[in-house]
C-alpha cells in the first residue's frame, strides 16, 4: 500500500515530520487516489477497496496507512504487533504491554494501566489511532521501545519497519474463528447503521473469495509467515490456539524475543502467571475500563467490551 511518494525510509524522523507539515494536502491526494480504485461490499457497512495487493480496509484507515508509509519512520528499538481483526489482538496488545512494561508498572499493583486505560489506548494503530487527522503525530518524544500496532499485510506495512530491523509479533488465528468473530462484529456496526446483518453463509463466501478488510485471509498469513521463516530474530509468528493452551510459554517466549527476558528471582516470584493473570480474557473482561469505557478509532467509537469480545 505505497503511496506514490518515492520517499527514503532511511530520513530522519524530523525529516518525515517536516515533510507532512509541508504537504498539507497529503491526506487529501491519498484519498483521491483510494477513491478511483474499484470497490466491493464486504461484510461491514462500509465498502472495500481493490488494492493491487488485495482487497483493503474503508477508505479512512487505507488513507491513515499510506500516510503512515510516507511519514512514519521505525526505530531498531520498536517493537509492532501484527494480526487479522478479530485474531487475538487485544490480547497480545495486552501480553506486549505487561511484559515490556512491568518493572515501571508491576503486573500485582492496584495502579496498572490497565484498570484505567485499554491495551488500546496502551498500544495505538498505525490507521486507526495515530495517523487519522490532518496533523501528523509526533512520536520522536516517545521512549524506547515504541509499541505500535496494525491490520496491515506485509507487503502494506510502513517501508521503514523491514528496512529498520525492528521486532514485529504477529498473531493469526485458526480461519473458521476468525470469521465468525469478524461476523459478529462486523454485523453490529450494519445494524448501527440501520443495514440488515450478513448471513454467516454469505460472511463465508466473502472470506473465500478474499473480500475480507486487510486483504485475503492467507496472503496475510502467508506473508508473515515466510518473513518469519526468513528473519526469525525479527518476525515472531503466533498461533492463537497455541497460546490458548499454554500462555505462560508462549509469554517467555515473547520476552525473550523483544530483549526483556524474565530473570531467575521474577520465575521464582511468579511474575510470569501474574501476566497471564492479569491478561486473561476473564480478568480483562471485568474491568471497569472494559464494561464501560470506549476506544476512540478513525472508524467510529468502539466499546472496549466488544474489542476484548471473542
């Protein structure tokens, strides 16, 4: 999903922030150009749009992520999490964050993050949270190691990320779950907009057939997969039914990939079972912030409940 900038990912990150705020017209020239490009209905409200690389999200988070590709620039240090809608994603957003995170914020305390603010809110999307608007984020200010997020396929992320060297977690998830998830949710957002719901049959036909958000469902596999196989130190691959059924590994795992691994004294102290604990589809889903806080996306306003639903 490049944009037809021919931009260096190797600028600086003033560079790609000077750029955006002499190009106003950015988000613009993006959307005039998604909005010449074939379109299909898909199972959400919204229509899809016929990218070279497949069919692709509404047109206001495509925009985000092609302004993301001109203006975002990696660091070696940041460390972004990858999935399908609907295929784990708040949990991993939530597992990342509690890791990277526990020495400033202890997984036991009463003060986590996590009972005011959503992994959400913790561990912003590149097109739907930080590259929305007219202005451009600033995100040179932000410590190391950044955490960010995406939907994005490979072959879409921002050039920056492969020629940087940083970490990507990517998350898929057993096909036939995914769509009846993704069904689900994206049929509240049609009767929000007062459109009858899609049959689970037709919601099939249209993942078989690659009209899906972010691309046909095995392309964005597939892609993260081989650039796993390829680059191992840098791409780590996930199976959501894996993670199921062992947590506490798959949490070991993810520490020693992103450089935090758990020292002898927090294996002894239980640090890793408070993660899983804390992280946990139960816990997670009784939180206040879950039960009644809203996730502000480019899309709309999302109730925290129905992005932890499963």
């Amino acid at each position: 999903m490049s944009s037809s900038s021919q931009t260096s990912p190797w600028r600086t990150e003033q560079e790609a922030n000077e750029e955006a705020e002499t190009n106003p017209e950015l988000y613009q020239q993006l959307a005039n150009l998604i909005s010449s490009l074939p379109t299909s209905q898909g199972m959400s409200h919204q229509p899809i749009y016929r990218h070279d690389q497949g069919w692709h999200s509404s047109m206001v988070p495509m925009v985000g992520a092609m302004v993301a590709d001109a203006c975002f620039t990696a660091r070696p240090s940041d460390i972004i999490i990858a999935t399908l809608p609907k295929s784990g994603t708040t949990w991993i957003k939530s597992l990342l964050y509690a890791t990277v995170h526990r020495e400033e914020h202890p997984v036991d305390a009463d003060d986590h993050p996590f009972h005011s603010i959503s992994p959400h809110g913790c561990i912003n999307f590149f097109e739907y949270q930080l590259y929305t608007r007219n202005k451009i984020p600033d995100l040179g200010k932000l410590p190391d190691p950044r955490l960010f997020a995406t939907h994005l396929p490979f072959v879409s992320m921002p050039r920056s990320i492969a020629a940087s060297g940083c970490k990507i977690v990517y998350v898929c998830r057993d096909p036939k779950d995914h769509l009846i998830s993704q069904w689900d949710f994206a049929n509240k957002f049609r009767v929000m907009n007062q459109l009858e719901p899609v049959s689970l049959e037709a919601a099939a036909e249209l993942l078989c057939s690659g009209l899906s958000p972010f691309g046909p469902y095995w392309d964005h596999v597939l892609g993260y997969w081989r650039e796993h196989l390829a680059r191992p130190q840098q791409v780590l691959f996930f199976r959501y039914e894996e993670m199921q059924r062992d947590p506490a590994a798959h949490v070991r795992t993810l520490a020693e990939f992103v450089g935090r691994p758990f020292g002898a004294g927090e294996e002894e102290g239980g640090v890793v079972d408070a993660i899983v604990r804390l992280c946990s589809f139960e816990h997670m889903r009784g939180l206040e912030v879950t039960q009644s806080g809203k996730t502000d996306l480019v899309i709309g306003t999302v109730q925290n409940l129905s992005l932890i639903h499963i």
